[in-house]
C-alpha cells in the first residue's frame, strides 16, 4: 500500500511541476515579447512628423514596406499633392502581387502648433491597437531652410528657421514623449547639416538642434527612451525639405501617376533602419550619400490626376518654406 501511494504521489508531483514548468515558460515568453515591443521584429507604429517633403515621403514608404504603421504627418492630409501621391501609392501596392505590409496613416500635423500637436498625440492613441502601449519611434523630418548671405537675408527668414528648426523639435519632444516612454522608444532628429556657403544661420540651427538632442538625452534616459540625431552633413541642404516632384507619364486614364523622391541612397535609409532597430543605438547615425544624383520614382494609382503641364515639370525653388 505505502508503495502504491508513493508512485500516486511521484506521478501527481511530475504532474504538478510541469504545469508549473508550462506556466513559467509562458510567462517568460509574454515577458519576451512585451520587451520586444521596441524593435523591428514586432512591427509596431512610427510616427514621421512631415511627409509633406520628398525626404519624408520617401521615409514614410520604406518604412511601411518594412510592415510598420507610419503616421505620416502633413499640414493637409486630405487635399494636400503629397497626401494625395502617398494615397495613390497605398493602392498601387493594394492591388499588386506584393501587397503593402505595413499601412500609412495621414495625420495632420504642424510641429509650430501645439494644438495640432497636442491632437494629432490623442489621434495616434486612438489608431492604436489593444496591445500596443505606445509607439516605437518619432522620426522628426520637419524643418526649414533659407539659402543666402546673412547681410541679404529678411529677420523673418531667421525666425521662420529657428521656429522651425529648434523650436519644432522642442515642441514635437513635448508632444509625443508619451507614446514613447511606455515602449522605451526613440526620438530621431535631423542634427548637423551641411556648412556650404550661404547657410550661416540654417547651419547654426543645425547646430542648435544638436544641442538640445544632448540635452533631450540625458533628460530621458532615466525613462528608458534614446535620441538619436542624423548627421545629413552629405545631403543637401535644400534636398531635406524640399517638395516632391510630380509628373505623368500619359494623360490617358489608367496610366500610373509617378513622383521622384530624389533624396536618399538606399543605404542611407538603411542607417535611419539601424537607427531604430538596434538594441543599444548610436547617439548619431551619418547619412553619407554619394554626391551623384538617385532617383526613386515611386508609382501610383492614376485616381490622382496631374496635368502634364510645364508647373509639374518645374524644379521645385531652392527657398523651402514652412514645410
């Protein structure tokens, strides 16, 4: 009898430790992958401040690609060309034998605003998912430049750069730091531009913006969040702000409507990719591109109808305003 019950006993306790052994195991995997929210392989949402510009379109694209939802920024997300172009895009790769992985949301935003801030934070809360605490990253590509001597340049020009420039980074931090800290999230800053003549105070901007993304870094760090800045010292100055380019190809209904998103090498995107998938990122990526010209023409659906007139052939002016 003793023996028979020691083995009842001997089978209940195997019985018992490996549904505790189960459990355990369940519980270090839900751990795992709440901690894993913050890298790439749970494809969580980024917010991109601008996509009213080539560079922030292009961003916004890749990205999605990669199987993340992109908040993509603009001052209008329903009438505006960019918003437009990029709606086209979404169902281009709807409709192709690839299909988008990820998904892009428009959202309007205007990094001089605060109220627009403050609301298109409570938007994004609302788009995300059940399980999502927060996002992964803000990816600011907001900004200004004015090319020309300082004893030919107006004051406003001044002002309109540092209200974008410094002040719209400051703002944007205020903003979104809370959809950042819950997922230990990062903050990613265009830093340190070119130093070409004819940029004193966009290169002092530059410079300031690198200031406070030091600054920004120590103030965060004890909540888990990075900063990173992307030195853009190899790419032009007016290729980060400036607007996409349109043209079409036939004016025949059916035709696909293109726009060239001529700033970043592929590689170049793949720094802004490591910039937010490493584990322990850099302080600064650099965006080093050859000084060759590359193009990427990005295909849409011709639900959005350009004329083929000389205004969409146009190269866009070398001032980029308010963007």
């Amino acid at each position: 009898m003793e023996a028979q019950t020691a083995l009842v006993l001997t089978i209940q306790l195997i019985a018992l430790f490996s549904i505790a052994g189960a459990l355990l195991l369940y519980l270090l995997c839900k751990v795992r992958g709440t901690r894993d929210e913050g890298d790439g392989s749970q494809k969580g949402s980024i917010l991109v401040t601008c996509a009213d510009t080539a560079l922030g379109l292009q961003i916004c694209t890749y990205f999605a690609s990669k199987g993340h939802r992109v908040f993509a920024g603009m001052k209008d997300p329903i009438e505006s060309l960019p918003a437009k172009l990029l709606k086209g895009w979404m169902k281009m790769r709807e409709s192709s034998e690839t299909p988008l992985a990820g998904s892009v949301v428009p959202l309007r935003i205007d990094v001089t605003r605060e109220d627009i801030l403050r609301e298109a934070a409570e938007a994004m809360g609302i788009h995300l998912n059940a399980g999502e605490r927060g996002i992964l990253a803000v990816i600011n590509t907001a900004g200004s430049v004015y090319r020309g001597r300082i004893d030919s340049q107006d004051s406003l020009q001044w002002e309109n750069m540092f209200k974008n420039n410094v002040m719209g980074c400051l703002r944007t931090a205020r903003a979104f730091i809370g959809l950042l800290r819950p997922t230990r999230g990062r903050l990613i800053l265009l830093g340190s531009g070119n130093e070409d003549e004819g940029l004193t105070v966009f290169t002092a901007t530059r410079n300031a913006v690198q200031g406070c993304a030091d600054a920004l870094r120590r103030e965060l760090k004890p909540y888990g969040v990075s900063v990173v800045t992307l030195d853009s010292r190899g790419v032009p100055a007016e290729a980060l702000f400036k607007a996409p380019i349109p043209y079409t190809i036939s004016d025949e209904e059916g035709v696909p409507t293109q726009y060239s998103a001529e700033v970043l090498t592929s590689s170049a995107l793949g720094v802004i990719e490591r910039a937010l998938y490493e584990t322990r990122p850099s302080e600064t990526y650099c965006l080093s591109v050859p000084t060759t010209k590359f193009q990427v023409r990005l295909p849409c659906r011709s639900s959005l109808k350009i004329s083929s007139g000389a205004s969409c052939k146009q190269e866009p002016p070398k001032t980029i305003q308010n963007v």
